[in-house]
C-alpha cells in the first residue's frame, strides 16, 4: 500500500512517522516542494508548547492540543533535546481582556490543565520584568518552550530511519482523483492514500483533487522582532486574549542562549510565501487575496478591520512598544531590532457561510482514500503528535 503525504512539515512529519511505527510494512513517502523541511511555519514556529487553556473542551484543538503537549514535551525529553519548562504568565491588558480572566479560569477547570490566578505582586515575584499596571494574571506552569528547528530535524532523522521516504522539490500540481493520482511539476505518483498537510496550499490542492468546501484562504503574516540587550526572562508572558480571534497577541519568547524575542503580529498579506514585501510576489494570489480582504474589511465580517487596524498599528516600532510596555518593562524602541527569521505566515481560512476566521483545527475526507488538513494553524506545532493520532484513527475508520 503507497501511502503519499503532501507537505514535510511537523503534522506531516509526525503523521508519517507514527504510520511508520503502527503499520512498518506500509510504504510511506513524503512530497515536500522545498528543499529542505524547516523553511516555512514549522521552522519559522515560536517553539513554545501550548498547555490548551485558551480552546473550549468540544474543540478539536483544545482535545489534541493536550494530548498532543504531553507526548511532544516526552519526546524532546527522551529525545535529550532543549527544553524550558518556565510557564507562563497571562497579563490582562484592557477591558475585555479582564473579563476574560474567569472565563479562562473555567476552560482550564474543563480542559484540565492547571491555571491559577494570582495577585499582580505574585506575578512581578515570578517575572520581575512584568509591567505593574494588572491587578490580577494567570499563571500556567505547564507551557514550555524548545527549539522548534531541533525538534524537526530530529522528527527528520526519525521518519528516515523507519524506512519513510522524502521527495524534495516536488512540488504538487494537482491530484487526480480519477485515477488517483498526484501531479507535480516534475513527476506523477500512484497513491492509495494521499494526505494533504501542504499548510499555505492545502485549500489549493484539496480543490484540485475536487473536495468541496465554502471556506476561503485568508493568510496573516507574523512579524518577530529581537530584544538587542540582555534581557532574561523567567518566565513567557502573553496578553490575555481577545477570544473572538484565533490569534493570541504579541508575546515573549526566548531560546537556550537567553536571547528575547518579541511577537507575532498578525497582519493581511496578499501572497502565501511572501515573507517581505517582495518576496515571492504573484499576481495571481494578489487578485486572489486582496479582493478577497477588501470586502471583509470593507463590510467588517468577524470584526477583521478593527482586527486589521489594531495590528497595523504595530508594524512600526512605536506602536509595538506601546502594546509591549503593557506587558513588560525596561525595553525602548531603540532596543528592537526586526528579526526576519521568525518571520512566518499563518494558513487561516475564513467560513464564508458564517463570515468567521475558523478557530479550529479543519479536517476533511473526500473519495475514502484522501484526508485533507485544511486549517493547521497554532498550536498545531503543539499538538501535532495528537494530531497525527488523530488523522490515523479517522483514515481507518472507513
């Protein structure tokens, strides 16, 4: 049996190797259309490890975010890989976000994972760097954080030495559904199954195969920008966020050598890959997408242009650091400098029947033999072992 996955990313790395590891007789092969793994979301990932607080319990990320969290934190761990189990720290910065306080209490009860609240003194106790103007924040001690790009080269070396296959610069046309079949620029491939986990052009390639769907590919681009000075954090602060969005705000980061980075935001962008402004410019996707954001701004559908405003505000450094001092202190614009390696690009769709960012894992079988992942967005980084669980069970359930 040929088994093809579209896309060598994390949820499809891990997708692969647990397939190899349950059914080791089963030929499975990897079609990535880059050279290498890491260059898009899953090397370009902040690295942290969600606990799951944020997603209702019914949700499909809140179920396979925690599963998900607990089997990577072992692997790194068996794995001898880095990891900072430092925690982290929620800091409500305006109104809504007080309000959310309780409500992020009570999803952590249902989700299980353990949350406290805690006095605004506690917290400075615990991150002397916090802003002070907060009454109260949550502190979740389960959130971690590793080095993304070491975490994929060892899921790389794993997958390899289960007899898995990669196919570099291959890169998917289309698939045939007919005479199952995928079509790249250079190459055909006979599957039995195919699973389609291509992140920026899974929307893209599930269309080709003739899956149906009333979604469209709305991207935003996530800017990170590096702290110059020394500046140690104990632990990864975020805002409380505004729940109505799938995004989680700017936050803090850091990496083994107590390097600080500061973001993501979250922006419109009119191509896939267009990490700057340039780059990778397509004026096919460009007719695609900005018509596409202009009428949803335009008519304000999930509140997207208030969204839109808050976050272009933050495209200079002004504005970033006043949405940064409300969470940290002692960092000036002059300390920022931009930090394009984390630069990364969020593969959102929107549900034009409900006219709503979609806010959960989007999963979708066509034909028996075909699953696409067309809504991978954070944490699926987190919860991608959970994931490829997941995936396996709903493959063999026909």
């Amino acid at each position: 049996m040929n088994i093809y996955i579209i896309g060598s990313g994390i949820v499809g790395l891990t997708i692969g190797i647990k397939i190899k590891e349950k059914f080791k007789n089963l030929r499975v092969t990897i079609i990535e259309k880059e050279e290498f793994s890491i260059k898009h979301g899953s090397g370009r990932n902040s690295g942290i490890i969600h606990s799951g607080v944020y997603y209702p319990s019914e949700t499909l990320k809140a179920k396979l975010c925690i599963d998900g969290a607990k089997q990577l934190k072992n692997y790194v761990k068996n794995k001898k890989l880095w990891i900072d189990e430092c925690g982290k720290i929620l800091v409500p910065t305006n109104d809504v976000s007080y309000k959310n306080l309780d409500l992020l209490i009570n999803r952590a009860k249902e989700n299980k994972v353990e949350a406290n609240l805690i006095s605004n003194a506690e917290a400075i106790k615990l991150e002397p760097n916090l802003s002070p103007d907060f009454e109260k924040a949550i502190l979740i001690p389960f959130t971690s954080i590793v080095n993304p790009k070491e975490v994929m080269n060892s899921l790389l070396k794993d997958f390899i030495n289960l007899g898995g296959e990669i196919n570099y610069n291959e890169e998917v046309v289309n698939i045939d559904s007919k005479v199952n079949k995928i079509k790249t620029k250079k190459n055909h491939f006979n599957f039995d199954y195919v699973i389609n986990c291509s992140g920026l052009h899974s929307d893209r390639i599930a269309k080709s195969a003739g899956l149906e769907f009333n979604y469209s590919f709305l991207p935003f681009k996530g800017k990170y920008w590096k702290i110059k000075k020394k500046y140690k954090l104990n632990k990864l602060v975020y805002p409380v966020p505004d729940l109505n969005f799938p995004f989680l705000g700017v936050h803090t980061a850091h990496n083994k050598d107590h390097e600080a980075f500061l973001g993501p935001t979250s922006t419109p962008v009119f191509g896939r890959e267009s990490y700057s402004f340039f780059e990778n410019f397509k004026l096919s996707e460009i007719t695609e997408l900005l018509p596409s954001f202009f009428i949803k701004i335009l008519k304000n559908q999930n509140n997207l242009r208030n969204l839109a405003i808050r976050e272009l505000k933050m495209l200079t450094k002004g504005g970033l650091i006043k949405e940064i001092k409300k969470l940290i202190k002692n960092v000036e614009s002059e300390d920022l400098y931009f930090y394009e390696e984390k630069t990364g690009i969020r593969s959102q769709i929107f549900d034009n029947t409900s006219k709503n960012l979609i806010n959960d894992f989007v999963v979708k079988k066509f034909n028996n033999n075909q699953m696409h992942v067309l809504n991978a967005v954070s944490p699926a980084f987190t919860a991608s072992f959970g994931f490829a669980d997941y995936i396996i069970k709903e493959m063999y359930i026909n």
